[in-house]
C-alpha cells in the first residue's frame, strides 16, 4: 500500500468513526439514547438531548360540599334541594306550654325547579281543635334561592322568600319571611357551620299586641358523620311575638336518618333556655319524607 493510499485509508477511518460516534450520541427522538461502547453519554444526560420523557400524574381529590337539610327543624343550609327531585314530607309536632298542649300535622312539598331554585310549599293544620285562628293556613309558599357556592374562606350564600296566606279558620291578613342562609364547610363532607338570620312581617291574626316585625338569627352546626345520619345543634335567639316581652333563646337538636333509599326519617326537640314563662317549654317532631326523581 502507497503512502498516499494509507493516508486515505487513515482519513477514511477517522471519518466513519465520528459517524458512529455522532450517532450514537443523538440516537432516536423521543427514546432513550442506546448505550454504545462509542458513546460518550453513559447513563447521564448530555444536555437533554436523549433524554426518556417521563410523565407526571397528578390526582386531585374532590370533597362533597353540598348536601340538604331536611328534618322538621329550624336549621337550613343554602344548598337547595337538586334540580328534578321532588320531596314529600309529613310531620306531627308536639307543643307543650304551661298548661296547655298542642297537636299538629303538617304536609311540606318542595321542589328543585332548576339549578339552585327549589320552590316550597307548607300547610299545617292543628288536631284536636279545629277552632284555631288561622288553621289550616297555607303557612309557607315560596322559593329558596342559593346565589353564590362556597369560594376559599367565602361562605354560601342563599335566600328563602315565605309567605303565609289566610286559608284556614277565620284567617285573614298575608305574613312575609325572609332568611338569609350562609353555610362554611369546616371539614369537608363531614362538618358545616350554619348562620341563619331572618325577619318576619305579621300583618294578619294579630292580637293587639302582637309584633307586627319580628326578627332571630340561629348558628349552628350540621354533621355528616356517615352515609345515612345527618345531625344539627343550633342556637336560636329571636324576638318576643308579644310587645313588651324580652327575646326568647332556645337550643335546638335533630338528626336525619336515610334508613331506605329515597326515604328519611327525621327528628327534632327545641327547648327554651330562658326559665321564665315566655314562649314554648317543650318542641318535639318527627317526620317522614320521600324523596321522588
């Protein structure tokens, strides 16, 4: 071989070994570069170039923080009843005052109209004597309207807008009630804080002393401690209905329990905390309500 020929053959080696060298470096886009005997790249990255893509998945867990109170309390929540379900519920009430003691029955349909709309309906009617001013009144009619959903530290916010319209025994008159409802998810799908305000216009079956505006607010709490049990504890503190009276507190506990689907059986006791002679002594319903889709 000439020395012009090796030096060619020499000039030739040199070039196809940086080819194998190059190639071994870039490799196929998107994979992992081969490990070659030439490669300078080893089991580190060169710059990025060869690096396996590697994918990060990211789980976020959403908690339930709606859900609708539904016993024969006082307590709601500003998370109305879903959109196409319907509710049927019948309640007895049991009243004790001094001496006195009253029955009652009361039918409540409400209804979820559309996305935070839910239409109420009430008529109660008092048992054992019928006689009663206003028994049998159309007691509640109206909406509940849930205006804004929890944001951060920002409650719920939502509204219900009652009327009472004389239909019973010698009732005249039209009542308006209005309540603001915030609810702050404390621990999510288990604990909420409740702040109910409300006023109250009477206008009908007054006595002369009666309060024609009234007014209360009642904070509470309602917890989901499983599937099928919901309880609340509340304090309420609302104006005398009589002028010349003190405001009246009570406590107020219940629980709703779903024990068949779509059926509740719900329960509340109210008691004043005044000891004075104002007021009910002694509060206790018990319901039961069917949920229709």
């Amino acid at each position: 071989m000439t020395p012009s020929l090796a030096g060619r053959f020499r000039m030739m080696s040199f070039v196809v070994l940086m080819c194998l060298t190059t190639a071994s470096w870039a490799g196929t886009p998107g994979q992992a570069t081969p490990t070659s005997t030439l490669s300078l790249r080893g089991d580190y990255a060169l710059g990025g170039f060869g690096q396996e893509q590697e994918t990060t998945k990211v789980t976020t867990t959403e908690y339930e923080t709606g859900w609708t109170l539904d016993g024969p309390y006082f307590l709601r929540s500003a998370d109305p009843v879903e959109p196409g379900e319907k509710e049927l519920k019948f309640i007895y009430a049991y009243e004790k005052e001094e001496d006195d003691e009253e029955h009652e029955l009361e039918f409540v349909f409400e209804w979820g109209v559309m996305e935070n709309l839910e239409f109420i309906f009430e008529i109660p009617a008092v048992i054992g004597d019928g006689r009663v001013e206003g028994n049998g009144d159309i007691q509640q009619i109206g909406f509940h309207v849930k205006h804004w959903s929890e944001d951060g530290w920002m409650p719920a916010f939502a509204t219900r807008h009652l009327v009472r319209l004389p239909t019973g025994y010698h009732s005249d008159g039209v009542d308006y009630l209005g309540r603001g409802l915030l609810t702050w998810t404390l621990v999510p799908d288990k604990l909420r804080l409740e702040f109910n305000p409300w006023l109250k216009s009477v206008n009908g079956n007054r006595e002369d002393d009666t309060r024609w505006f009234q007014w209360g607010a009642a904070v509470g709490f309602d917890f989901q401690c499983c599937e099928n049990w919901i309880f609340i504890a509340d304090y309420h503190n609302r104006s005398s209905e009589e002028f010349g009276s003190r405001n009246q507190q009570t406590i107020e506990l219940g629980a709703d329990w779903e024990f068949a689907e779509d059926q509740i059986l719900a329960f509340a006791t109210e008691f004043e905390v005044d000891g004075d002679e104002n007021g009910s002594d002694f509060v206790a319903r018990i319901s039961y309500i069917l949920e229709l889709h």
